[in-house]
C-alpha cells in the first residue's frame, strides 16, 4: 500500500493516537511479563486505521469468555491459550 493510499486510510476510517499506541503496547508487554514470560519473548502489535493486530491478517474471532471484543490482554491470553500451551 503506497503512502498515499495510506493517508487516505487514516483519514477515511481514522486512527489510533499515538499516546494511545504507545499504551497499549506497554499494558501488553507488562501483561506479558506478568503471566507469559516463560513463553513469549516479545509483543508485537501494528495499528491500522481503528485496529490493532498482532499479526499480518485479520480473522473474525471470539474471546475465551465468547465475546467478539474486549480488552488488549483478554486478546493475547486467548490467542496464547491456542499458540503458546507447552
């Protein structure tokens, strides 16, 4: 995706404040420290327009509890739950 196209993307669908940004990698990586360290060395997540991924594609899923949506932390530790068991 060309630059150009990418401002248009930002601006048609709006985008996640970099403060904002910023926050969410920190609570994943203190959420990751606290309860995965044994497992994952490192928390990559990239934003696009409203989103956030951890990954190149999006699917739709469900949190552990069912939900189509919820927090950060409740992502990493579904998604943990299927990639990182021992």
């Amino acid at each position: 995706m060309g630059r150009a196209t990418q401002m248009e993307d930002r601006a048609r669908h709006g985008s996640i404040p970099q403060a904002v940004q910023a926050a969410v990698r920190a609570r994943l990586e203190q959420h990751v420290r606290a309860l995965w360290k044994d497992r994952c060395r490192e928390v990559v997540v990239r934003f696009r327009g409203k989103f956030a991924y951890s990954n190149e594609k999006c699917e739709p899923s469900f949190l552990l509890s069912g939900a189509p949506a919820g927090t950060p932390e409740e992502g990493f530790d579904c998604a943990a739950q299927v990639y990182l068991q021992e």
